[in-house]
C-alpha cells in the first residue's frame, strides 16, 4: 500500500504540479474561473495519467520480473518439481546445482563436490566447498557441483533477508536520459518563477490590473515547463518495453533501452553464445593400449554423471554412453571455472580409480603428453571442436583437487562438437557494421574459439591471448593487451571481469553477453549485461537485459527497437523544446515592444493539444524509424540545440505577426489574438513535418500513415473547435479571420522556407556525423 501512496504522492506534488494549483487558486480568487478550472483539470488528468501509468508499470515490472524469477527445485515424492522462491518452506529439501543462486538458507544433506561462492554476504569471493552438514545461505551462488539440503529458513528470516526485502519493493528508476530530462524541468521550472516575477513587475509598472498580470503568469508557466516530456518519455520507454519483450528481448531496467543505443563494443562468450546450445558428442578416442576407446568414454560418463550437474557437455557425453555399472564413488570434485577440470574417485569392479577429465592445458600439467599426442589435441581443436583431455592417477589417498603435477598418465580424449547458432553470422555483421566492436572471452581453448570467432565473421580472430598470459602482466601490460587483443581465452571468471572494467575505463560504453555462472561478475560490471533466459539463474539475476530465446541473433532485432524508442524520444523532445523556446522568445518580445502576452491559459492548452500532445501519441503508436543509430549522448546537441535557431524563428514571426495585426487593426483584439494562436499552431504542425528532415529520419509507409493520421486529426480537433459555437467561446476564440493576417504573411511565408532550410542543414548534419 506505502508504494501506491509513494506513486500518487510522486505525480501530485511535483514542484510543477503544486505551482500551477497555487495559480489556479489565485486565478479563482480574482474570479477567472473558468481559466483556474481549466488549468486545474488539464493538470489533473496528466497527473491521472502519470498515475495510471506508473501503476501499470508497476504491474508489467512484476509480470516481467516472475517470468524471469529463478525456480527453486523441489524434491517431493521422489520427483523434483520447480517452485518459486516464495513456496519454498520449512524442512523442505531441495537439489542446488552449479549456476543456481540458492533461494533459502539451508542444510547440506549430500554434496557432490559442491562449491559456493559467498561474496554476496562476507564479500570474499573466494570457492568455499560444502560437506554434508554444512549451513549454505540464501543468495549465495553455486560455483561447481550439485547436491541436496534441507531448508531451515524462507523469506525474510534468511540471512539475506533484509536485504532481499529492500530490493522487492518497487521503486521506479528513471533512465540517464529522463534524469537529464527531470534536472531541465527542475531547471526551467525555476526559470518560469524568474519569468513570473518578471512579468509581474513589468505589467505592474505598466498599469495593468492583477487579473492580466496572474492569466499572463500562468500561461507562461504551462508554456515553459516541460511537465509532459517526462511522462512522454516514460510511456515510450515502458511500451518499447513491452515490444522488446514481444520481440524475446526482456529488459529488466528500462535504461537498458538506452544502453543498447549507446553500445559501443560487445564482449561475448562462445558457448551457447556463438555457438548453439546443442552439443553433440563427436569420438572418444584413447591413447596407448592400456584401455580402449569404450573404457575412455565409460569413464567419461562416470565423471559427467557425477560432476556436470545435467550441463550440455554432461548431456551429450551421457546420451551416447554410460558409466560403468559396478562403481562405489569415494570422492568427487566438480568441475569450475577457475580449474577446467573435473573428477572422481570411485571403486569400479573392485578397483579404485582416480580419474579427470578437463581443458588439455590444464590436464597435461597433471599428466603430460608426447608432442605427437599434443598435435592431434591441436588438430582437433584447429576444426573447431571441443576437446576434453582424460587422465588416470595411480595415487588413491591425496584428494583430486591436491593431487600433484606429473602424477597422472593421460588416457584420452573426447571430443565435442558445438556448431556456430544459426543467425550468428548475420548477427556479427550486423553489430560490426553499426560500430560495434566485438570481444571474444572465453574460458575454451584458444584454437577452438579462434576458429569459431573466424567462421562467425568476428574482425582480427588472429589476435589471440590466453588467460595465463594475462595473469603474468602488469597493470599498464594488461591495459594494452585488452586494448589489443580480440580473443581472450582460458581466462577466469575475474580475469572476465577485469577486462570489462578497462574496456569501460578505455572510453568504451561495454556490454557483456553470457549465461554461465562464470559469466556473472562480468555481467554485473558491465554497462549492458545480457543473460540467457536457460542459463544460470545467478547470470539471470544480475543482467540488463534477458534474451528469452536464448539466442544472441534476438539481440539486433532488440537494437533496433531500442534505437526507435530513442529515436521517438528524441523527436518528442524536440517539439516540447520548440514550444518552450518560442514561447519564452514571444514572452520576452512582447514586453519588449510594451504590448501584453498575447495569450490565456486556454489558448496555450489548445495550441499544446496540437504542439506536443497529438504528435506524443503519433510517436508512439508509430515509433519512427531512425536511418542511423541514435546516440543519448548527443541528445542535447540534436534535440535542443538543433531546435533553437528555428523555435527562435517562430517565437520572432509569431511575435511580429501579433504586433503587425494589432497596429494594422487595433480595435481587433479578439481577433487578433485568435490569429496568433493560428499562426503558432500553424508553426507547431510544421514542425511536426520539419522534424522527420532535422533527425534524418526514413519515411516509411508507418511514418507517412502516421502523418496523414496527424493531419486529419488537427483538421477535425480544428474544426470542432471553431465550428461548435460553446468551444468556441470555451476556448476564448472568435471566427476566424483570414484578412487580417494579410500584413504578415510575406513574414510567415519567408520564416517557413528560412525552418526548412535550417532542418535540412541540421538533418545534413546528423546524417555527416553518424556517417
């Protein structure tokens, strides 16, 4: 209930909204009544649909946040079956796999090599491993292995509780854009109080009386700030959103939209990135006599059974062999990030064997082998394959994780493949041709990801460097060599996340895409993180954005959603700057030339129905479609500098033609006034055509359905407003009078080609610097 009194609270009480009451109070007190109702209820509806919206965003953020909230596996009846956290309950007993984030605190029941990482809580990001008996607690991460435990405690009663509390409770965040946005109307809204004061002492010193004085500040007021192009910005952010999530791109923040804009280079990983998350088992193949090619992948699937928690390489071992079946396990140790490896002690018929299988780098330090054997690991990896090195120790009593250097003998190999995802290739080029750089960080072999990243089409596959080599650098070193290099390979987890914080601190606006647990401090570092909705839960938690199809082609379709919403942003802006610009300028003219505002606050709400409101919902049920990728840095430059020199325009023909009309027929004040209003709206649906040239943006048949739509709808919101006699006289108009205007067409007519020749320049402008 606190977060809908919070959302109401928010929208009623802005500076803005509480100055405008105030001026509606005073308007009744002078007896303007129907200018004070008509300001109050025009504030009321958008405070309404602020409101309105924020609680639908609320609602959507939800429905987003549980189709991406991790499950918790349940084991009941022997079954296990995936709950939410929120069902999770006491003495319940639940299976933990590598990648998971653990929903509750909890009893370790059995553990297969089960690892944690615990930095959520202690901050030492160091493995901890997890023995029968041991407490592991709620938002801790599994780094390697599996096992069961026995919840002791849910919710808010965990360890994580409190904190895990503060982040449920909604609190919208607004994008760096819309900041900047909400700091100009803060800044504009002192600046209508300056105006106001301004206006007060020059019409008071010129004699008029406190009704002109208040009508003429609160025109201003409404004129200058720019209260709509918040929430304008706001429902094109939550309706890309949702078209983002249509298109199986789910953003958990909405400056994610942003983010995707501002890319600049894509840090990707190469399993179940470029690669597809299919795996398929290639050959087994043994080394020597000692045992065959079916003991190898006998073994194999030992380990993959005990060790790989039903990952895809586990999968594709066990779909096309088994363990074999006399096996009593004595000690396991799961496979991880930081090792490479992983293993298993078990008595099979009768004999103890101590078996690992891993990356072949990391294997052969534990059981070298000859060069001819270290040429067909090579070989096999230069095709693209992957290759798991398998190895046997005589010694049954060191634990796996300590056993020593040279003390194995290598046995064989399987070898994997893992073919590029279809779409990869299109995607690449897609992401290089709009300037995105792109890095490959992964943990595989150096061969093997240099041959995917050449097949996917990735720039400079030859620049290769592997994580060992990288550890031995110094600071300067390491910065040149992530500068440098295309490919980092065999690099750990921090190694990943280290070299996402220099790209950032190289000037570079960095996403990360990956699924794996291994993945997630580089995600969460990163200024775009992108997960696989099937990966970790712990990668899920922490990224920007989800691709819901698992694939990495989704994420162009998602750029360019997200470069439209920017784009309609921006277009948007642009005419809220326009009336405000020109607004200001006829303001400052008029007192100026010792003549009153021309203006009351129903002249400016029509005129703004026109302005900004009919083409805010143009923009967003037809989001423009932008021929360049749109850059929020730029923002100010190609939206309010770029609008200046032509609302200038406006607001100096609007202010002549008032003053032409007005000395040509003085006795015509009405009618005057109803004419300046015309030749402002006339301004603001020019502009609304003038804009499309300024951004360079494509007319397409959306865009060119979406104009007619416009114009048909100022010719009948016109009509009805001048037609309709009790409009009329609502609106303080009189019928229009097309003749006397005559002495400021010449005027209007030159202003018009003077904003098209400055749109085409601004729009050349764009078009050069993106180019």
């Amino acid at each position: 209930m606190r977060d809908y009194l919070d959302i109401i609270k928010r929208n009623l009480l802005s500076p803005i909204v509480v100055v405008i009451f105030l001026l509606a109070g005073a308007l009744v007190y002078v007896r303007e009544y129907r200018d004070a109702w008509f300001i109050s209820v025009v504030i009321v509806v958008n405070s309404t649909i602020g409101i309105v919206q924020e609680l639908r965003a609320k609602r959507v953020l939800r429905q987003l946040e549980l189709m991406s909230a991790p499950k918790a596996r349940l084991l009941r009846d022997g079954n296990v079956v995936e709950v939410g956290y929120e069902d999770l309950k006491i003495d319940n007993e639940i299976l933990i796999q590598a990648g998971d984030e653990l929903p509750a605190d909890a009893k370790v029941i059995e553990s297969k090599g089960l690892e944690l990482n615990e930095s959520m809580l202690t901050g030492e990001s160091a493995s901890i491993e997890k023995k029968n008996g041991d407490v592991v607690l709620a938002a801790t991460t599994v780094l390697a292995g599996e096992g069961m435990a026995r919840v002791i405690a849910v919710g808010n009663d965990t360890k994580a509780g409190a904190i895990s509390q503060v982040l449920r409770r909604y609190k919208p965040e607004l994008t760096p854009l819309q900041l900047a946005i909400w700091r100009a109307i803060y800044f504009l809204t002192y600046g209508a109080i300056i105006l106001s004061l301004l206006i007060a002492i020059v019409y008071y010193f010129s004699g008029d009386n406190v009704v002109i004085i208040l009508k003429t500040i609160t025109s201003a007021a409404v004129t200058v700030v720019p209260e709509g192009l918040l929430l304008a910005s706001s429902l094109l952010l939550a309706f890309g959103s949702l078209r983002l999530a249509q298109a199986k791109v789910l953003p958990q923040k909405l400056s994610a939209i942003e983010a995707m804009a501002l890319l600049n280079l894509l840090a990707v990983d190469k399993t179940g990135t470029l690669t597809s998350d299919e795996v398929s088992l290639e050959k087994v193949s043994s080394f020597g006599d000692d045992f065959s090619s079916s003991d190898v992948a006998s073994f194999a699937a030992l380990i993959a059974h005990e060790t790989s928690g039903g990952n895809i390489t586990g999968r594709a071992i066990l779909a096309e062999a088994a363990p074999p079946k006399d096996t009593e396990i004595v000690d396991v140790m799961a496979f991880s990030s930081a090792r490479k490896m992983a293993g298993v002690r078990a008595r099979v018929n009768g004999t103890v064997r101590t078996l690992i299988m891993g990356a072949p780098e990391f294997v052969s330090k534990l059981a070298p082998v000859d060069k001819e054997t270290r040429k067909k690991l090579n070989d096999w990896a230069d095709k693209g394959l992957r290759v798991l090195m398998m190895a046997e120790f005589a010694d049954e009593k060191t634990k796996i994780k300590d056993l020593k250097e040279g003390s194995g003998v290598a046995i064989g190999a399987v070898v994997l493949r893992n073919s590029l995802r279809h779409g990869v290739v299109e995607t690449v080029d897609f992401l290089q041709r709009q300037g995105v750089t792109i890095r490959v960080i992964s943990g595989d072999n150096p061969r093997t990801v240099q041959y995917i990243a050449r097949e996917a089409g990735i720039k400079h596959p030859e620049k290769v460097v592997l994580g060992a080599d990288l550890a031995k650098l110094s600071e300067d070193e390491f910065n040149e060599a992530a500068d440098t290099y295309t490919i980092f390979a065999r690099v750990l987890p921090d190694q990943k996340e280290r070299l996402i914080a220099r790209f950032q601190q190289s000037g570079k606006f960095t996403g990360m895409v990956g699924d794996g647990v291994n993945d997630a401090l580089a995600l969460k570092k990163a200024d775009l993180g992108v997960a696989m909705y099937a990966g970790a839960p712990a990668s899920r938690r922490v990224s920007d954005i989800i691709l819901l199809n698992n694939s990495f082609t989704s994420l162009p379709m998602g750029m360019k959603l997200g470069n439209q919403i920017m784009q309609a942003i921006e277009v948007i802006a642009i005419l809220f700057f326009h009336k405000i610009i020109y607004g200001v300028t006829l303001l400052l003219t008029t007192i100026l030339i010792n003549m009153n505002y021309p203006y009351s606050p129903r002249h400016i709400t029509f005129m703004n129905i026109f302005l900004v409101t009919m083409p805010t919902l143009m923009w967003t049920l037809f989001p423009p479609v932008p021929k360049h990728r749109i850059n929020p840095k730029r923002f100010w430059r190609d939206t309010l500098l770029a609008v200046l020199p032509i609302a200038l325009l406006t607001g100096l023909t609007v202010a002549f033609t008032y003053w032409i009309m007005s000395a040509v027929f003085p006795g015509h004040a009405t009618e005057v006034a109803t004419m300046t209003v015309l030749t402002a709206t006339f301004f603001g649906v020019y502009l609304v055509f003038l804009v499309g040239i300024m951004l360079d943006v494509a007319i397409d048949k959306a865009a060119k359905r979406a104009r007619l739509l416009y114009l048909l709808s100022v010719v009948v919101v016109a009509a009805g407003s001048f037609g309709f006699g009790f409009l009329r006289d609502f609106f303080d108009f009189t019928v229009p009078n097309l003749f006397i205007m005559w002495p400021a067409i010449g005027a209007i007519i030159l202003a018009a080609l003077a904003q098209l020749f400055l749109a085409r320049r601004v729009g050349q402008r764009i078009s050069t610097s993106v180019g």
